[in-house]
C-alpha cells in the first residue's frame, strides 16, 4: 500500500464533497429560476389579457369617436341650414324681393 493512499483519499473525498455542494448548489439556483420562469409566465399572461383589454377599448372608443364625429357634422349642418334660413327670413323682413 502506498504511503500516501490516506492524502489521496483525503483530497478525492474533499474534491467529492466540493463537486456534491456545487451540484446542490445548482440544483438549488434551477428551483429558483424555475419559480421566477413561473412568475414571469404568470405575469406575461396578465400583461397579455391587459393588452387584449386595451385593445378592445381602443376599437370601442374609436367606434364611439366616429359615431361622434358624424353627430357632430350633422349638428353643424343643422346649424348652419337655421342659421342660412334665419338670415334668409331677416333679409326677406327688411327687403322685399
């Protein structure tokens, strides 16, 4: 038996050991990305309903400003034909034609 089985033994168990605690240590930082992996879906999936939300409200708003627009231009046509009509009557008031 060689004289220096006992260093050698020593040095493979402690370099065993140091290759064990990394493994645990990995092992520990892939549970830890996987639970930020799965709060980031989580969160994802929420910004991805948020934005569908959005969406529908943009569609929504500019349906309803179109809708306004042609109320607003049809108001102004009507004001515009009482007001030709006002001025109409008033220049028939004060000058017969």
């Amino acid at each position: 038996m060689p004289s220096d089985l006992p260093s050698e033994l020593s040095r493979w168990f402690e370099n065993m050991q140091r290759l064990l605690d990394g493994w645990a240590q990995t092992a520990e930082q892939q549970k830890q990305l996987h639970e930020m992996v799965k709060t980031l879906v989580r969160e994802n999936e929420g910004l991805r309903e948020e934005i569908n939300h959005l969406r529908n409200m943009v569609t929504h708003l500019t349906g309803e400003r179109a809708e306004t627009t042609q109320a607003l231009r049809d108001l102004a046509a009507y004001v515009t034909a009482v007001k030709d009509r006002v001025l109409r009557k008033s220049r028939e008031g004060r000058s017969p034609e």
